[in-house]
C-alpha cells in the first residue's frame, strides 16, 4: 500500500441486510463525488464540517435509489485527514451496494482493505500502534481485550515509546557533539549518568515486554483444560461453565472422544474452555488417538482443571496423572459430585487434601468459587487496571521491544568497556530506529501491507 490522493469509496458496515448501512468516501474530491448523486436542501459543498444532511441519492440516470442521510467531514478533521462523507442508507444489501457503484461511476475508485485507516497513518492521524489498536478493537472479544486495545489508540503506549526514544536521541547528539570535538577530549555527559539513564530505560522497557504475556491473553483469551479421568463430570463442568449443553454427557466413560473448544468470559476476561477425553488404560485405538490430543491441549494450556470424582479423590490411578501434569502449568484440582453425598447416596471419603474445590456441576454448587480461582489464577501475580495501564498485546511490538533490550544492554556493557563514540553512538541509532519501528516512523512496505491487509474494506 502506498500513499495516493485521489478519492476512494466503499461500504463501512458488514455485508447483509441491517437497520443501517454506510458507504464511505474519502479524498479530495469525496464531497465534489457525493454531491453528483446527492439531492438535499444544500449542496454538500456548501455543508460545514461535523454536520449531517437529509436527502435522496440518486443514479447517474437521476433515478433515485434510497432516502439518505450523509455526514460531512472536512480534512483535516476526519478519521483519514482528507475529506470524508459518510453516506447512510436503508441496510439493504442492493441498495448499498448500487449507491457505491454509482459513486465509482462518478469517479470513487474502491477502497482496499484498510485503506482509510491507512490513509489515517499516512496523514499523520494515527500511528502503526494506533493502527493495530484499532484492529484489535474490532477483533476484541472481551471487556478487557477492548479497554487495553482502547488504551493504545489514545495513544499511551505511542507516548511512552516516544518518550524512551527522545532520550536515547539525546544521548546519541551528545555522544556525537563529542566526536566533533574529538580532540579536545571534552564530555558532554558524563558516562556515569549516561549508564544510570540508559538503565532505566532498560527498566522501562523491560516492564513493557513483561505485560506481553497478560496482554496477549487478554487479546486472544487463555486456555483452560478441563482433565481427569473418564466419566468424573468434565464434560458436565465444560457446560455448566459455558451455560449450554455444548458437549455429550453420558454415564458410559470414555464419552468424549475429541476435544472442545469453546470461548466464556469470566470477570470480563476471554478464556477458551477445552473439554477432552478422560484418560485412562486403554488399547483402544480411538481412544489411544483421543489421548494424543488430550495431551496436546494439556502442553498448550495457560490453566489445567483437573477433575476427580469426589468418590476417586484418593484412587492411585488420580495420583498418576496429576504427577504426569507439566510441573509448570496453574493446576486448579476439583472434586465433582459432592452433591451424591449431601443427598445420602454416598458416605464421605477421608482425604485431607485442602487443595481441591468441592464442586457439583449437577447442582452448580460452588461453580462460582472454581469461576473465581480461574480469573485469579490467570493474573494471580497482579492484578491490572485496565482503563490505564499500558500493556502489550502485540507480537510485532513486542519483537521490536525486545530487540531493542538486546541493543541497549549491549550499548551499556560498551560503556563500562568505554568503546569509542562512534561505537556507541551507531548503536543507540539503531536502538532508536527500532522504536521508530514501533510507533511506524520509520516503516517498511511490508509491515505496513502486513497490517493493513488484515483489516476488512472500508476500515
Ligand atoms: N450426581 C452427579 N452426577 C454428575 C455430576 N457431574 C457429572 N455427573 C454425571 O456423571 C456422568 C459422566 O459425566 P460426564 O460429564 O460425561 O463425564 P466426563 O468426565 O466428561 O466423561 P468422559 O467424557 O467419558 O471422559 C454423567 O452421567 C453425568 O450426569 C455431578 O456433579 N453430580
Ligand atoms: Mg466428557
């Protein structure tokens, strides 16, 4: 994608039939364009910025085709920087899509995916974090996917960055002051302070890297599996907790062969439920391939609930695949059924496990609790606000950070080797450019095709 000036068009809203639907168009002559059509109280031309008409839309034939109302943007006041209409109609697939052919007749060439909000990048509107922001937002699945993606389109994590990278400019210009008066051997900073700051810069962007790892289940929703042997409720629990009878339930063990997934919200975070086989002896060889699975989702996992039957709570066969669960992984252990023995039908078992959660996906009891250790867990190292922190949710992001940590530290143990000016000055550049990276700067067609393809037309 690169930029160009003239005027583009395309529909904003999703394809089908709805209350509304908008046809945008953005360029130089975007209000020139919707005037052809347009048959209001005022020509558009004449219209102030921010304001909406009333009016019918007619053919290039001067045959009318809905009853519209436009909105009139003048650059640089708009999403894009340039002038913009935004023409909503009756959301009738036909009559959509006959309003934007006729604005390509006179004279709109069709929008590529995301070419308004690139075109808001190219002007200086937004920048890429911005960019991807808002990409996230329309993807966002969660309360708290959108508040973090909310939080970078206001531009926090652009400041930030920002800041970091003045200061490295700064040092850089200094480190290059000096060389110009190499012979005089003067320092305009004193390398003390220049290792004091540049750390604290490695702290800053040390801290940002660290929400990569709540930000991208923030973004994407963590995973819990649901574990344990056969016929011990996980496919009842997988219900309960997602509120509709998605998966079987039978009194056969060995019910669930393949794996479900399934998206819930807990504490408005996203989380993916996996419901598997239960595991147990077998040589079957369905249930031997059911298993292979079962273990794939078990290494994938962010969280393992492991369930037991209340009854088998103590059985050795339970012991053995909590021992075989990866040592690294949240396990939060359930016992299931505890409503058999409040109603009588069965005596209580000794165990002084304190670590499980009794639960009953029969009667739901205690379903609130295992909700609560969930989203606790998940976060269980603190606990983030979402409308301010400023967390990263992304991965091309979070590479550049990365990278620039690496070229920082180097540039800091340089400094105590007190390596020459040019040295350390050629390497905060390009700690600098990698932040450019970020906020898109400096940029590459690639990456700037690799964002803006992902976007729908007419975003
Ligand atoms: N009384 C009682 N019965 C339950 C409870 N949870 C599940 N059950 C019953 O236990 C049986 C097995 O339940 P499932 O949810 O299919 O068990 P599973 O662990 O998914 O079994 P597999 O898919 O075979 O591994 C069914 O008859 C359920 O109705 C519970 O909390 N209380
Ligand atoms: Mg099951």
């Amino acid at each position: 994608m690169y930029i160009r000036d003239d005027t583009i068009a395309a529909i904003a809203t999703p394809i089908g039939e709805g209350g509304i639907s908008v046809v945008r168009i953005s360029g130089k002559d975007a209000i020139f364009l919707a005037d052809k059509g347009f048959r209001g109280k005022l020509q558009l031309r004449d219209a102030k910025s921010h304001t909406a008409h009333f009016g019918i839309f007619e053919s290039q034939k001067s045959e009318p085709i809905d009853q519209v109302v436009t909105t009139i943007f003048i650059q640089p006041n708009s999403y894009t920087g340039e002038n913009i209409v935004e023409i909503s109609c009756h959301g009738g697939m036909y009559i959509t899509q006959k309003i934007l052919e006729e604005l390509f007749k006179y004279g709109a060439r069709p929008a590529e995916p995301g070419e308004f909000t690139f075109r808001a990048f190219a002007n200086g509107k937004i920048d890429l974090t911005q960019a991807e922001a808002v990409a996230d937002i329309i993807h966002s699945q969660s309360e708290s996917a959108l508040k973090v993606s909310l939080n970078q389109l206001q531009g926090n994590l652009s400041t930030t960055i920002s800041n970091l990278r003045e200061q490295l400019i700064q040092f850089c210009g200094l480190l290059e002051l000096e060389l110009d008066f190499s012979e005089e051997d003067i320092e305009f900073v004193s390398r003390e302070k220049m290792i004091l700051k540049l750390k604290e810069i490695l702290t800053s962007l040390t801290k940002l890297i660290e929400t990569y790892k709540s930000g991208i289940i923030y973004k994407e929703g963590a995973k819990i599996v649901l574990v344990g042997l056969p016929n011990v409720g996980k496919s009842s629990i997988f219900n309960i907790l997602l509120g509709e009878n998605r998966a079987i339930v039978t009194n056969i063990p060995g019910t669930t062969r393949d794996k479900i997934e399934e998206n819930i919200t807990i504490d408005g975070i996203l989380f993916r439920i996996v419901d598997t086989a239960g595991l147990r002896d077998s040589d079957d060889f369905l249930e031997l391939e059911s298993f292979k699975k079962t273990n794939a989702e078990i290494q994938n996992a962010d969280i393992i609930v492991f369930v037991t039957d209340q009854e088998k709570a103590i059985d050795n066969v339970n012991k053995e695949i909590i021992d075989h669960l990866p040592p690294n992984k949240t396990i939060i252990k359930v016992r299931n059924k505890i409503d058999l023995i409040q109603q009588g039908f069965r005596q209580p078992i000794e165990d002084h496990d304190k670590s499980y959660i009794n639960i009953s996906a029969f009667t739901g009891e205690n379903i609130p609790l295992l909700k609560k250790a969930i989203s606790e867990k998940i976060f269980s190292h603190k606990k983030i606000d979402f409308n301010n922190a400023i967390i990263v949710t992304n991965s091309r992001q979070n590479k550049c950070l990365n990278d620039a940590n690496i070229v920082i530290q180097s540039v800091l143990e340089q400094l105590n080797l007190r390596m020459s000016n040019e040295f350390l000055a050629a390497e905060l550049r390009t700690a600098i450019n990698i932040l450019a990276e970020i906020t898109g700067e400096i940029t590459t067609n690639e990456i700037i095709n690799n964002i803006f393809s992902k976007f729908c037309v007419g975003k």
